[in-house]
C-alpha cells in the first residue's frame, strides 16, 4: 500500500461517464504492481500501435480513490469542464495508484493519475510514461503523536527510541518519515518503525506507538484525543518548512509512445483540470461534496469532512496544472533518502514532460 491507496475499496472499478466498461486491476501491493510494470513495459509498444486517438472517442483516465485525490477530478467533471473542452472522460476507481499506473502501462486506459513516488518508480522499473500535468502539490500526511506522549515529544529530534508506525517499508509515509529524520540529523536506525498498514490509528489512540504517519481524518481525530499534530505535510506552510517547499503529488501521466499523437487532447485534458482545480481551490465545500459520487462519502461526517476540505485545499491543491520542477525533485530526493530509489536511476527529464504546457 501507498500514499494513494483507495480509502473505500468498494469503489474500485467505478466508471464514471460513460456505458464502456473493460476490465481494470482492481488490488495490487507495491511489490507486485511494481513487478508487473516492467513486464508490461515490454509489450507497451505493441500496444500503443492499436490505441491512436480517434475524434470524438471516449478516454479513460484511472486513478487511485483516496478521496482528497479524487476532488479535482470529480470537480471537473461534475461543473462541466471536460465537456467543455469537447472531452468524453471516464474516471475510473483504482485501489491505489500502483494499479492505475498499471493499467495505463498494460494499455487498458489512456490516461492514470498516481503520486509521483508511484511514475518515478514505474520509470525506474522500465515504463515509458510521461508525466504532464499536476493536480496536487502536497503528500496526504502527517506525523502525530500520541496522546500519552504529546508532551515528551514536541520535536522531530524528539522520536529518537521513540517506535514510529508507518503503513509499510518502502511506501510513502516511510519515505517522507526518513527524510524528516535525515533532516533533522537523527538516524534511522535509532527509531523503531513499526509496519501497522493504513490503519494506525487506534494504535496510537491507545499508545501502542509513540507517534504516527497518519492521514485525514485520523489526524483531526487524534488531536481531539489529546495527540500532537508533530509535521503536517498536508499544509503548505509546514511543507515550506520541512521539505522546503511544495512536493510533487498527484498528476497525470500517458503512454511515451502516444504522446505526440494525444498532445491537443492532452492540453484540453490538463486545461479542464486546471479549472477543476481552481473551482476546488474556491466554491463551496459543500459543493464539493456533492460533486462526489455518493458512495465515497457513504457513512462519513460530512460535517468533519467540510471542514477537512475547507482547512487544507488551497495547500492541497495548486492554482495551474503545470509541474514545478523543484516539487518533484523533492520527491525523488526524498526516495533516494529512502533508499527506494537508487540515485540517479531516473532522470526526471525521462519522466515529466514539461512542455506540454509550456512549462
């Protein structure tokens, strides 16, 4: 599991506008999804040859179902803007963006929104994708501390033999988790990290572990029990902070091979969600809400939920589709922290393509 796994795994598969449905991985694990794509790397050729675009034909955009991923998208759909742009767009439900990734790379959709840690390593493992647009700038998390220690650890130097839950080695979280630590000059192996999967939070809650890489609205929640928001990268103030800036998150990537042939569609697609992003960025939260599809926000509190949104969307989202290049260097700085990316295994330049929007 990673940053951008599905937080409702009933919506996997869900298509969004549009009768044709063809099928989509619907569960894949970092290890296993990362394996698959260098095999389908290899067939992607083949593939692209029998899936030009053709006028007026439907595009499939698939993406992880994190529900802070999915607004701008949803946005642009529901407020009309892909239409406007003369697009038929189905959003298509991933558990996470390793499967959307992998369903772009083995050719079943056009088009796949993932964290940037996910195309990095995708390009790392052989695939030739190009990343083009940005829909959000900032990781899904934040480190909290528990209840019962929120006033022995007030610091990031303060977690040493401290134990640390994480979802998994070498997802997200852990990758962010190492890179605070390294800034802060504290060594890995002097904190215990304790692999829990995404739901960490009662183990915190109850002082299993001193402190946590949690998202919303675990977050909020442990706060109101007494716990400490330590680092939160969901705010754009902290991120200046502790990562120096805005770091590449959620985006959109296409095949290599069709690049050429898609870049008018590409610009439409990217200047639709450009204007998803700044309805995001400015209506209602209310609004928003009703722009997702009804089972993403089943048995929510959607009163907590407003507020979630209201707090941190003008962090979350940027203002222009266009990458910052610093932003996603970040990002691979902190994987090679990590050590899940070998340094200097990609070159950015293989990965985004900037030119697209004139960037």
């Amino acid at each position: 599991m990673g940053c951008c796994d599905a937080t409702r795994p009933e919506l996997a598969g869900l298509v969004r506008e549009g009768p044709h449905d063809r099928p989509v991985p619907s569960s894949f694990d970092r290890r296993s999804a990362l394996k698959g794509l260098a095999t389908a790397a290899g067939g992607l050729a083949l593939a692209a040859c029998s899936r030009q675009p053709q006028a007026g034909a439907t595009v499939r955009l698939a993406f992880c179902g994190q529900l802070l991923c999915v607004v701008p998208y949803e946005v642009a759909r529901a407020r009309g803007h892909f239409a406007a742009e003369g697009l038929a767009v189905e959003l298509v439900y991933t558990r996470g963006g390793n499967a959307a990734m992998q369903a772009l790379v083995g050719g079943a959709v056009e088009y796949a929104g993932t964290s940037f840690d996910v195309a990095l390593q995708a390009v790392a493992n052989g695939a030739a994708i190009r990343r083009f647009a940005s829909t959000g700038r900032l990781p899904l998390y934040a480190l909290a501390v528990a209840p019962g220690r929120s006033a022995a650890i007030r610091t990031v130097k303060d977690l040493e033999g401290t134990t640390v839950a994480i979802s998994g080695q070498g997802n997200a979280d852990h990758a962010l988790l190492l890179f605070l630590l390294d800034q802060a000059g504290i060594a890995a192996r002097r904190v215990e990290f304790a692999t829990i999967g995404t739901n960490v939070f009662d183990a915190l809650r109850i002082g299993q572990v001193d402190a946590a890489m949690v998202q919303e609205p675990a977050l909020t929640l442990i706060v109101a029990a007494g716990g400490r928001e330590l680092v939160n990268f969901m705010d754009i103030e902290q991120a200046r902070r502790y990562l120096g800036g805005p770091y590449e998150f959620m985006g959109v990537s296409v095949r290599a091979a069709e690049r050429d042939a898609r870049l008018a569609e590409m610009r439409r697609l990217a200047a639709a969600l450009e204007r998803g992003l700044a309805d995001t960025r400015t209506i209602p939260p209310a609004d928003i809400i009703a722009a997702l599809p009804p089972a993403l926000v089943a048995g929510s509190d959607v009163a907590q939920l407003e507020r979630i949104l209201e707090r941190y969307r003008r962090s979350l989202y940027p203002e222009r589709a266009a990458i910052e290049l610093d932003a996603a260097r970040r990002v691979a700085q902190s994987q090679e922290i990590a050590g899940i990316l070998e340094a200097g295994r990609v070159d950015l330049a293989q990965v985004l393509d900037t030119a697209v929007l004139g960037t």
